[in-house]
C-alpha cells in the first residue's frame, strides 16, 4: 500500500487542512478503480491518529481499497453553529476532490464510511444523510448525543458543544440528533450499518440505543460488543472487523 497526505485549500472551509491516504500501490493492476472507505478520527484527534495509532495499512493490503482519512477538527463533522461548515465539506466537496483527483470507483455500493467515537458519529450521520450512498461503520461511536445533555463535562468539553450545536439543549429532535432521525425515517434506507463497542466503554449506552432504533426501524444493522474500553487497542481489533464487513471480495494481490 501507498500512505500519502495532501495538503489543499477547502474552498468550503476556507482552511488549509490535511487529508491522509492509503492507495494500493499498482492500482493500473486491478481490473477495477479500487473501493473507497472514509475513515474518520475522534474528538480529540486528527487526520494521522488512524495511521500512528493501528495497523490500517497493513490491513487493508488485501483489499483494493482507498482509504481516506480527513482532517475535521472538533466539528463532530457537522456545520458548527459557531465555525466552519465541516458536513459540507465531508459530504460534498471532499468526494467530489477525491474523485476528481484519483482513481476511485463512483459506484455507491463501493463508497463506506467508518469511524471512532465522534467520527462514528460522523459516519452514521453521512449515512443517514445521504440513503443509499454510504455504507456506515461506527466503533464506540458518540451515537445518542441527546442523552447527555445533563451530563457534567469539562469547561473545554463544554465549549466543543457549545461552538458545534449552540447548546445540547438543541441536540434532541434536530437533524443532529441521530436515534430521532431513526425513529423518523420516511422509509428503509438501502444502507448496511455496523456498530461496535466495548463492554466497559463510557458510551456502550450509545451503541446499545442505536442499536435497539435501528432495530426498531428495521435498518440492516450488524451490531457487535466485546470486552474493552474507550481505547486504541479495542479499535485496532475492530477495525479489521470493518473491513472484512465491508461487501467487497479480497483480491488476489498484485505483483511487487
């Protein structure tokens, strides 16, 4: 595999921001332009966590598989009540740049998305967003962000909150609030989901509520629990679990 980071202006953004990729190295191989999965940080991280904290390379080897992984800051990858437009750039100009500038498949049902925590967040949400476009992974995903608006945070968790929503006191019942978008779909979106999450993990609820919604609504959901916690090395183990999830075949490898 290729690991290579872009730097760009967003026009969307209107920032300067980095993008990391992974890329088979012979593509010309490979009798199809390869698969693409968005791969989206936590809150606390950014566009290299995935990179320096897994074995993603390595594990993607087998597959052909593009895997970009966008800088979003502490956006929740939403367009912020008090910043930048972070949901128009992952759902519009990011795909748009990517397929313009590589050799990527277009075909919907070899486009995914997939994320930790806040990015798991952000991954169900393009998902829901977008019916059809995206299969969604989320691992220990901040899934139901409604249900801690009572909960007490740092000054600095606070303010994350306060520049993404205004207030979480806005989160239920709003576009941002991803079990009430569930429960009110106008129909069964042609989507695949996955969740997962540790057993000790502090938003093992979250997943548990989505899951129990998703149920509900009758989305096509795989949802998987294990022992572990809000950590590196849970997510390292599940990540490889995503991609085995992911519907397409491995590849006989291509010559070196």
């Amino acid at each position: 595999m290729a690991l290579t980071e872009i730097r760009f202006d967003s026009q969307v953004l209107d920032l300067s921001l980095g993008v990391n990729m992974i890329l088979p190295e012979h593509p010309e191989s490979w009798k199809e332009p390869p698969a693409v999965l968005y791969l989206l940080h936590g809150l606390s991280d950014d566009h290299t966590i995935w990179s320096r904290r897994t074995s993603i390379e390595r594990y993607a080897y087998d597959y052909n598989l593009a895997i970009v992984m966008p800088d979003a800051y502490k956006s929740f990858y939403c367009d912020m009540s008090h910043g930048m437009d972070y949901w128009t750039f992952l759902s519009q100009e990011l795909p748009m740049l990517i397929k313009r500038w590589f050799r990527v498949s277009e075909a919907p049902q070899e486009t995914f998305v997939a994320g930790l925590s806040m990015g798991g967040y952000g991954a169900i949400k393009l998902a829901l967003g977008n019916p059809g476009q995206y299969a969604a992974a989320a691992l220990s995903g901040s899934l139901d962000i409604a249900s801690h608006i009572h909960d007490e945070w740092n000054d600095s968790r606070m303010r994350t909150f306060e520049a993404v929503f205004d207030s979480l006191d806005k989160v239920p019942g709003s576009v941002n609030d991803l079990i009430s978008t569930v429960r009110n779909l106008p129909s069964v979106p042609d989507t695949d989901f996955y969740v997962c999450v540790g057993t000790e993990d502090y938003l093992y609820q979250d997943s548990v509520s989505f899951r129990d919604a998703a149920r509900r609504a009758g989305l096509r959901l795989t949802y998987e629990e294990d022992e572990g916690a809000h950590e590196w090395s849970f997510w390292d183990r599940y990540i490889q679990r995503v991609l085995e999830w992911l519907p397409i075949d491995k590849r006989e490898r291509p010559p070196r």
